[in-house]
C-alpha cells in the first residue's frame, strides 16, 4: 500500500495534514506540486480553525506485507 503525507501549516499557526490513499506515484512531479499549490489556492478548510497558509512537507510511505506461514 501506498500513500502521500501532505503537511500545511496554517494561518493560526497550527498544521493540517492530509493523506491521499493509492496515489499515482507515476505522476510527474510538477504536477504533484501543481495540485498542492490549487490546495492553497482553494483551502476548503473552516477559516475560523485555521486556512491553509503554506506546504510543510509532503512524504510517499509505502508499505509492504509480506506473508510467512
């Protein structure tokens, strides 16, 4: 399984996080950054708790299971 990490800071100071599950890892990366960046373009997020100011970071985890028995 596979899935982005995607961390933005926020205008109350605080961080929001976003996982997105079986992402297309064979995106190219500008277009990753490209939907970020409308992310903050568009913060759907409730303004009173805090609007999407800027990326913190974004991380691809993978993991794999491997059956023993």
């Amino acid at each position: 399984m596979k899935h982005y990490t995607i961390v933005f800071y926020t205008t109350t100071g605080s961080r929001r996080s976003i996982r997105v599950n079986n992402p297309n890892t064979d995106l190219p990366l500008p277009l990753i950054a490209e939907a970020v960046d409308q992310m903050l373009a568009n913060d759907v997020f409730d303004p009173q708790a805090g609007s999407l100011e800027s990326l913190s970071r974004m991380e691809l985890s993978v993991v794999e299971r491997s059956v023993i028995l």
